[in-house]
C-alpha cells in the first residue's frame, strides 16, 4: 500500500483517506460509478440467495455454498463502499479510529472466510466428479454446515488476533491515509512503536489463509482435470467442466487480485494503480460473483428467471433480470 506520511508522534482520533484526491473534479462521476456497482452487487447477490433459497433444484450442497458466498460479497463490499459514498461528498474524507479497526476487523473477516470457503467448494466439486457415489455420505448436510462455519471461525479468529494486534499499536501524526480505506499495512506505516509481531503474523496468515487454500484448490482441479480427461464421451468431458468453470473462474478472479493487492510493493508505487488495484479487489470481485455464476449456469439462469417471473415483473424483465437467455 501507499505510505503514510508520518512527521511528529500525536494521538490519532481519525484518518484522513486520500484515496482519489488527485481527481477532485471527478468525485460526482465516482460517486455515480461506484453507486451503480454497489446497487448491481447488492441485486445480484440478494437475487443468487433467494433463487437458491426458494428454488428446490439448487437445494444441493454447490449452491449451498453459493449463497454463503454471495451473502459474503454482500458483507464484503458493505464494509468499504458505503464509506467511499459519504466521502465522495466530503471535502475532508475522514474515519474515526474505531471505524478505522471496525473497517480492518470486517475487511479481513471476510477476504479470510471467501478464502478458505472457496476451498471448500473446491472440495465439493472434487467429490462429485472424482468420487460421485460417495458424494451423498461426504457432502452431507451435516458435512456442509461444518465447512461453512469452518470458513467462519477461520475468517473471525484471523481478524481477531489482527485487529487486536493493530488495536495496540502507537500511532504517528500525521493521520492522512493515500487510500480509501483502512487495511493492516496501512497502519503499520504509521506506526511508532514495534510491529514485529503484527508483520509475523501477517506472514502466517499470508500462508495460512491464502497460500493454503490456494493450494488446496490447486490440487483439487488437477485431480479433478484429469478424472475429467478420463471420460471416455466428449458430452460428459463437457458437462463435467461446466460444473467447475464457474467456481474456477471466481477463484482465478479472487486469488489473482489479492495476490496483486498484497503483494504490491508498499514504497515508490503511483497512487492511482494502487487504488485501481484496490478497486478490482474490493469493489469489483464481490459483483462479478453472481454475473459468473448466472452467466456459466443453467441451473442458475432458470432458477432466476423463475423468481424475477413469480413477482410482479414482466417475461422480459424477468429475462433481464437472469441476465443470459
């Protein structure tokens, strides 16, 4: 991330986000932009919840942990953008210092959670394709509850040890921030006391929670590719991939853009990449979930088609609404 700028030690009771200051007569133009794509990843993600909720075709384990991660996009992006909307209309663009932890507290809950539950769906989808007759007894309701809240507990408990770490540390002055938002290695920057320990536990965490899962679902799509490659009829080599495409697509997505985000140097980088950077992984990621998914599956489509058709809208809103015919 962008360095702080630090002089004297002070007392910190707020930040000063800098984040899209170099464009000052663009802040309506971002504030319409940024608004469309929160509304679009709110009704997309609301719509995937309640077409698997209502729909009794998508009563499986996939889209059991669809909606779980639909429901995460939701908090995902709630924890940023709303704070970027206010802002946009404020000459000075402030959150206080317990905004700013909260903000950090549900920020890497979720990139956490979405983490390790995409794993879990990878795992899913190794059990259906690589062992289809136990899938029933290895997925079952039971099984599915417990890697959801796995994914909770690791997300939660993660946060916590960082937002407590962060929650100790001797602030410098001043309190401007060049981002939009609060995150862990921003307030390292600013830090005047000894962050050892915080920068170990990134590392683990780093490992843990992002290295891990990432391999874990390495593993499972190269057992998964070649299973599929040892279908004998090209119709079920097709129908098998088209199960996996959507979830590989998300994590490519996901996993791509942390690795960008984090992994970018925290000195000499140019503003508006980092926040454009930023932007691709905090804003745009929870609102390409439910495009992929209702764009690369049937079952998806019709089942939104059937829930936009059964409320008050026309067929051709409702065919809108499932965005692919």
């Amino acid at each position: 991330m962008i360095a702080f700028e630090m002089n004297n030690q002070t007392d910190v009771a707020e930040f000063i986000f800098l984040g899209f200051s170099n464009h000052p007569n663009l802040q309506g133009m971002f504030f319409l932009i940024f608004l469309v794509i929160y509304l679009t990843t709110l009704l997309g993600n609301i719509l995937i919840i309640a077409a698997t909720r209502v729909n009794p075709v998508l009563h499986t384990p996939m889209y059991y942990f669809l909606s779980n991660l639909s429901f995460l996009d939701i908090c995902y992006s709630s924890t940023t953008v709303p704070v970027m909307l206010v802002n946009f209309f404020q000459e000075k663009k402030t959150i206080s210092y317990e905004g700013c932890l909260s903000q950090i507290f549900f920020l890497v809950t979720s990139t956490g959670t979405e983490s390790v539950l995409l794993a879990a769906m990878a795992y899913d989808r190794y059990v259906a394709i690589c062992q289809p007759l136990q899938y029933p007894v290895l997925m079952s309701v039971k099984v599915c509850v417990c890697l959801v809240a796995g994914s909770w507990l690791c997300g939660l408990a993660n946060s916590m040890v960082h937002t407590v770490l962060a929650a100790t540390l001797t602030l410098c002055g001043p309190n401007r921030i060049s981002h939009f938002l609060c995150d862990i290695p921003l307030l390292l920057m600013l830090s005047c006391s000894d962050t050892s320990l915080n920068e170990a536990m990134l590392h683990v965490a780093r490992i843990a929670i992002g290295l891990s899962p990432w391999l874990f679902i390495t593993v499972s799509y190269t057992l998964i590719i070649s299973a599929i490659l040892r279908i004998p009829s090209a119709q079920g080599r097709s129908k098998a991939f088209s199960t996996c495409a959507s979830h590989l697509t998300v994590v490519v997505i996901f996993f791509g853009t942390a690795n960008v985000n984090y992994g970018k140097p925290n000195v000499g980088y140019n503003l508006d990449v980092d926040i454009l950077v930023s932007v691709l992984f905090c804003v745009m990621t929870p609102m390409f979930n439910p495009i992929i998914y209702s764009l690369r599956n049937k079952e998806v489509k019709g089942a939104l088609r059937k829930l936009a058709g059964g409320c008050v809208f026309p067929d051709s809103l409702a065919s809108r609404l499932s965005w692919v015919d």
